[in-house]
C-alpha cells in the first residue's frame, strides 16, 4: 500500500508547526500499523473437490484394487504351478493312471509320470544323483527295492499315517520303502490234466512225477530270484541249490517268455504246470483279448506250502527319493496309495492283493481262497538276491 501525504507550503507558525507534524507521524504510524496487519493476516479458503475430482479419485482407488488383485492372482497361481509331485515308476497299468488323477483332483497337487523299466530307473537315478527331479520310486520286488535303498537313491519317511497303512512284515525296516501291493508266486496248472489234491509243496516240484512238465521263464527274471532268495532265507544255501537244480531238470522246454507265456504253454500242452504270479491270471481272465481270456478258464491255482512255511509273496512298492524337491507332495501320495479308496482300486481292478488290512481282496481273489504266506522279512529277498542268481548260473537255470 503506498500512502500519499500532501503538506501545503503556507508558512505556519512555530507551534502550528510543531502540532501539525506530531499530527502527521501519528497518522504515518496508524497507517504504518494497519498496513502491517493486513500484511500478516492469512485469509483461509477451503476448496471443495468437483465431482470431476471425485471421480479421477475414485478411479485411482480402482486401479489400485485392480492391481493388488492381480497380483494376488499371480502369487496364487504360482503357488498351484509348485504343487507337483514328480514320480518314477515301471508299473504301466490303467489303474495306476486313474489313482493319479484322483490324487490331483483331491488335493490339487498334479503327478507328473516318467514310465521305464525298473533296473533303467534305478539306474537313472544313480546317473542323476542331486540333480533328479523325482521325488518318488515305485518299482516291483522287494528285490529291486532292497537295490535302490542299498544304493543309497532312498531317505527314510516317518509318517504315522503310512506306519498305519503299511504293515511292519511289508515295509523297510527302516521305513525306506513301503509295499503298495501283493502278489503270491503261485502254482498254476492244467484243469484238465492235473488233480490239485497232487500238489503240495515247492519243493514236491522236484519229483520225479513233474519231470518235463514244469514250465517257468528265465533265471534272470526278479521274481524267480526273489523265489530262490526266499528259499536260501528260510531253507539255506545248500536246499536252495538242490531244489534249483531239480527244477531246471524237470522243466519242459527251456525258460522263455513272461509269466502270461507260462499259462499259453500250459494250455498248448507243453506242460502241465507252470510258476506264476497270481495277479496275472486275474488280468488274463478279465482281458479284452479273447484268446488270454480263453486260457486263464483252463487252468487252476494253487498255493504250495500250506502246511509248512507258506507261499511266496512279493510286493510291488514306493519309496521316497534322496533328493526329492517336494518330499511333502511325496508323502500325501505314499499315503494316499495305501490307504482304503486306493488299495481298493489295486485289488478289484488290477487283481492285486492290498497290504492295507482294512481293505479285503477282490471277488475273484477270494475265490481262490485264502493262504498263509511266508513270515520273513523282504528285505532278505535282496540281501540273497547275488547268491540266488549264482546258484542259477551253476545249475544251468537259463
């Protein structure tokens, strides 16, 4: 503010002078104080937002949101990405693949399945060591069980869950493996030729009245070493190579084909008896193939050593890699293989007998009756399995 002050050059007199100018710089000092007030006052103004701010935001607020969710959306799907279980296995059956999606459709967890040979994915293992993606083994024989534990590929899992499931007869003794199902090593015969009031015994199979009528496949087949291996357990080397040897010399025709191989040959009249695992009449009678139907009708099974130490069995089984990745999805698998809804599946549909106690055989295996079975530990059946292929190789079991 500038303040004009105008003083008249008429010539006052002394005391007007004196009063006029006091008059004067009071005035200058009003005015000087109200230009210094009006300075220093602030004038508060309070804007209120437009509706055009309220939306800009509003829509700020959406975005937001927007992303916050997107990102939980990518946190969530990455998370279901991680949920896998990646399982090595020789078993090639239907059943199999259906308990996998099941698994999956329970618990969101996917099972990613690499299918080879036992011995190739035992080996692979070994070839991969640290850097495996497997997290899970399952393979047949407690044979090839007691190889992949021995060579250090399995880690031991204590889980009351499956101690529940699986029992101690049936599992590693240090919990490094667990079977998954049965299988007895059965006498199988013609129907039409042989009484099975003349069966009995393993070791009744070296008499002189089966002499060129016993048909069994190669020595290099596990389940016929796990068979010697059991006899060495509970018998002793030197029976183990007496019964070998007299086996080879009763035998029909000289080992060839699998076990379904032995039944044809049964039924073409090459032999009269055949050494068999049990499950694969089972799925012979319900094949889709007429012909393996046909000759599943015609011959009979029969449990030997009823009255001594029982028949052989062996397992199919599962153990827990060294270096799996998802050791956890590992272990909600073994559990959800061996309890009820699963074993189920393997016994009425794979023809297989189930190690959970809860779970009872499948119509056509109670058909054959029940059978006491050898009380050994499994893990012997690798502990003799050298021995058992050395005797093999010295009596000329091709």
């Amino acid at each position: 503010m500038i303040v004009i002050i105008n003083i008249n050059k008429k010539r006052l007199s002394k005391g007007d002078t004196i009063m006029k100018t006091k008059s004067i710089i009071k005035m200058v000092s009003v005015l000087i104080g109200l230009v210094m007030l009006i300075a220093g006052c602030k004038v508060k103004t309070e804007v209120k937002p437009t509706d055009q701010d309220k939306v800009l935001t509003d829509n700020s607020k959406d975005e937001t949101v927007k992303d916050d969710k997107k990102e939980s959306e990518k946190e969530s799907q990455q998370t279901t990405k991680e949920q896998v279980v990646n399982l090595y296995t020789d078993r090639h059956y239907d059943t199999d693949e259906a308990l996998y999606n099941k698994f999956t459709e329970d618990t969101g967890i996917k099972v990613n399945v690499v299918k080879g040979k036992s011995d190739e994915l035992i080996e692979r293992l070994v070839m991969e060591d640290a850097d495996t993606e497997a997290d899970l083994l399952i393979t047949a024989d407690a044979g090839r069980l007691y190889r992949a534990k021995t060579k250090g590929l399995l880690q031991a899992v204590k889980d009351d869950k499956l101690l529940q499931n699986v029992p101690e007869n049936l599992r590693d003794r240090d919990n490094e493996w667990f079977a998954l199902t049965i299988r007895g090593r059965v006498i199988v015969y013609a129907k039409d030729r042989v009484d099975p009031t003349e069966l009995s015994t393993y070791a009744d199979l070296t008499s002189e009245k089966w002499q060129n009528k016993i048909l069994v496949r190669s020595s290099t087949n596990i389940y016929n070493q796990s068979l010697l291996a059991s006899f060495i357990a509970i018998e002793g080397e030197e029976k183990a190579r007496e019964w070998a040897k007299s086996i080879v010399d009763n035998m029909a025709r000289k080992p060839q084909g699998n076990d379904r191989a032995q039944a044809t040959g049964v039924v073409a009249g090459e032999g009269d008896l055949a050494i068999m695992n049990t499950y694969y009449i089972g799925k012979m009678l319900n094949s889709s193939d007429a012909e393996e139907v046909k000759v599943a009708e015609q011959v009979g099974v029969f449990f030997p050593d009823q009255e001594g130490n029982g028949t052989h069995i062996n397992v199919s089984g599962i153990g827990l890699t060294k270096h799996s990745k998802n050791s956890e999805n590992a272990i909600k698998l073994m559990q959800f293989l061996t309890d009820e809804v699963a074993q189920e599946q393997y016994a009425n549909a794979n023809y297989e007998y189930p190690v959970n106690v809860n779970v009872e055989p499948s119509e056509l295996l109670k058909s054959w009756g029940d059978f006491k079975a050898q009380a050994i530990d499994l893990s012997l059946l690798g502990e003799y399995n050298s021995k058992a292929t050395q005797i093999f190789n010295e009596v000329d079991w091709q």
